[in-house]
C-alpha cells in the first residue's frame, strides 16, 4: 500500500512542483539533485621564465643557422692548408658579420681614433680596461685609445616561443632517403 501512496504522491509532486519528494527518492535510494559545482577552469601552465642565458644560445642559434659558425669552431682545421681555412673564414665572416648586423646595433663604448690620447669619463672597469702603467689608485685621467670597445645600443632578437627549447642551438638533420 505504501508503494500506491508513494507512487500517487510522486505522480502529482512531479506533475505540479517539477520535484520528487525527499522522502520518496530517500526511501527508494535516490539522491536529490544538488546544485552541481561549476566546473573549474584548468590551472593556466606557468609561463616558462626566460633565463639570461636563452638570449645567448639564441643568438649562437642564428649564427649557426645563417652562417654555420659553430660547426666551423668545432671542426679540426689542422688538416686544411691556410689557402684553404682562409676561403672558409671569409665566407664565415660575411655570413655572421650580415646575421649580428641584422639583431644588434653595436657602438663604441668611447668613440675616438685609435692610438690618439683620450681623456678616461669613468673609472668603471665594465666600460674602461685600464693597460700598462695603470697607477695604484686605479684611476687615470686618460692615455692612449687602443680599442674603441663595443656597446650594444640595440638588440632585437626574435621572440621566443613557449614551446621553444632554447638549450637546442641547431637541430639535427636528417636526409630520408
């Protein structure tokens, strides 16, 4: 009898209320519907940190790529006649001088002639190289320019993607036959 009840009670809750009542769906092992949690968005994967040595190996990348320097420096050249070495490094030399010209603008750190006296502006030993007859303090108010010294006013290296390994220089190549 107590099914009939159930049944015309459910019937009828159903029909005018849209439910089930609580205890009828308790009594046969029915679980009301609770509101289901939204589901959560996945956790963003962390943007990989670039380290200060990735604009390096990319720069060492485009050299390889454009002018194949590091195969150069890696190979025995004992072998070779000068003739031969110095047709190689002419072409090497075009191909990076072309690649480093096209990512970096490079300066003088101090703009003079060579070999003329130059009055030092600073006693930052990053910027100035002190030669010779340096004095005990460290400071010296000029002496002669033997090297202008390079400053990068502007670099402009290709963006690095996520998925880029930056530790790859040159991937290898292979010829499927």
């Amino acid at each position: 009898m107590q099914r009939l009840t159930f049944a015309i009670r459910a019937f009828f809750a159903i029909l005018f209320s849209g439910k089930l009542p609580a205890d009828i769906a308790q009594a046969y092992g029915f679980v009301p519907n609770k509101p289901q949690a939204t589901p959560k968005a996945p956790a963003a994967k962390p943007v990989p940190q670039l380290k200060p040595s990735d604009g390096a190996l990319q720069m060492l990348a485009i050299l390889q790529r454009d002018s194949r320097l590091i195969d150069f420096l890696m190979e025995d050249i004992s072998p070779y006649s000068d003739d031969q070495v110095g047709t190689a490094v002419r072409s090497i030399h075009d191909q990076c001088r072309d690649a480093l010209e096209r990512y970096v603008h490079l300066g003088p750190v101090i703009d003079g002639v060579e070999g003329t006296f130059t009055k030092i502006d600073t006693n930052d030993p990053n910027t100035v190289k002190l030669l010779g007859n340096v004095p005990a303090t460290g400071k010296a108010p000029g002496g002669l320019l033997r090297h202008k010294g390079w400053r990068a006013d502007k670099v402009e290296l290709p963006q690095l993607s996520a998925s880029q390994n930056s530790t790859i220089i040159a991937p290898a190549e292979i010829e499927v036959e």
